[in-house]
C-alpha cells in the first residue's frame, strides 16, 4: 500500500529561524494536505496542492509540490512561538485514499 | 454552528469491556473516518465510510467495528479484542475526499 514518509520527527528551533519539514511518498498522488496539530488539539487543514510542482504561500508558510507529484515540503519563515505544534502532511491517490505522514514535532523556543 | 462533535472527551475502559465513541457531525459531508493516534505518532485509519450503510477496514480494523446507519453519525465500538486501545481517537469527514475536518477527539484510557 501506500506509504508516505515524514521529516524531521521533530525539530527544535529558535524564535525567528526557519523551519521546514518534508513529504516523501513511496507512488505517485493525486493531490497532497498539510494539517497542522496543535498540542493536545486536532488536525486542521491548511491548504491542498494539486498541480505538478505548484507552489502556495500563506503569509509565513510556503507549500511545495514536487514535479513527479511524490514529494512535498512546508517551509516557514521566521517561526513565532504560534507555530508550535506538529505538522502533517497526507497524501491523496487516485482511489482517493488519505495516507498521512508520521508529522513533524516543531518547537520554538522565545 | 457546523462542525463535528466526539464524545466523551476522556473515556476510561476496564480490560475486557467494549466502548463505543461517538461522533456527529453536521456538515452534510458524505464521507466519515476513524482514526488513532499514538503519543508521538500519525494518524492511523480505522475504518471509513463514503456513504450510509456502508464502511470499509482501514489499516487497524481488528478490534474494532463501526455503523453508519445515519450520514450525520459514524460511533466506533472499541472491543475486548482490541489488545492495545489505550490512545487518541479522531473523528473526520469530507466531501468527496476533500479536506477533511476533525473532532475534538476522545482519549481512550485501559485501567
């Protein structure tokens, strides 16, 4: 079945650095979700990438979408302590199912 | 207010008891989904359903079973079979396999 990977597990940062975690899936998707959870909260979605290495910014975040539509990344700029939580990414096949990633564990320390 | 709605919040279960989750939701999605969470870990799919009276086995089935007898309630029963069913459940639903919005989830705890 479908796999898709996750990485880093975690990643410790200071206030105002960068972060970015990344999507490896083991086929070829559909479409690829980014969630984020925050601590002791419930996924909520951030935003879908569909097209062959599309590109998407929400303010400090920007989402990546590889040209084999197999991997993606979500880059942060200049990380605030609301960014903590941990970041998922979930992968879309053609028979729709949902795969999710193991996360991403961001801390950010004032 | 729309949304979905997973009770209760903390659930405590002696070993060899069946418990049942609840889940509504009132966004006229299609499509619910269980799911467990690990400390520490991903999301893991339990069982689905795209439409009223029917489901499907997600990856971690054994253990647990599930009815959609209505669209707007998707309960997961947690069995005696279930060996490890300490952990955090989540509830989702879609429409047509879009995003999907969660519970609240329900964190399960084996004494």
């Amino acid at each position: 079945g479908q796999q898709v990977m996750q990485i880093p597990q975690y990643q410790h940062v200071q206030e105002g650095e960068d972060f970015t975690t990344y999507c490896n899936s083991s086929t070829t998707l559909s479409n690829i979700q980014w969630y984020k959870q925050r601590p002791g909260g419930h996924p909520v979605f951030l935003i879908q990438l569909v097209k062959s290495g599309e590109v998407k910014k929400q303010k400090r975040l920007t989402f990546q979408f590889g040209e084999a539509k197999k991997n993606s990344s979500l880059h942060i700029t200049a990380t605030q302590t609301t960014d903590v939580g941990t970041y998922f990414c979930a992968g879309q096949d053609s028979a729709r199912q949902l795969t999710f990633g193991s996360g991403t564990q961001l801390t950010v320390l004032p | 207010d729309g949304g979905i709605t997973q009770s209760p919040k903390y659930l405590f279960r002696k070993e060899g008891q069946n418990v049942t989750l609840s889940c509504e939701q009132n966004l006229n999605h299609d499509a619910m989904y269980w799911y467990r969470q690990d400390p520490g870990q991903g999301l893991r799919l339990i069982y689905y359903s795209q439409i009223v009276n029917d489901f499907q086995k997600g990856d971690i089935a054994e253990g647990y079973s599930v009815s959609r007898e209505k669209k707007e309630s998707f309960p997961l029963t947690v069995t005696s079979a279930q060996k490890n069913p300490t952990a955090f459940y989540l509830c989702a639903s879609s429409m047509g396999g879009d995003e999907q919005f969660f519970g609240p989830g329900t964190r399960l705890t084996v004494l």
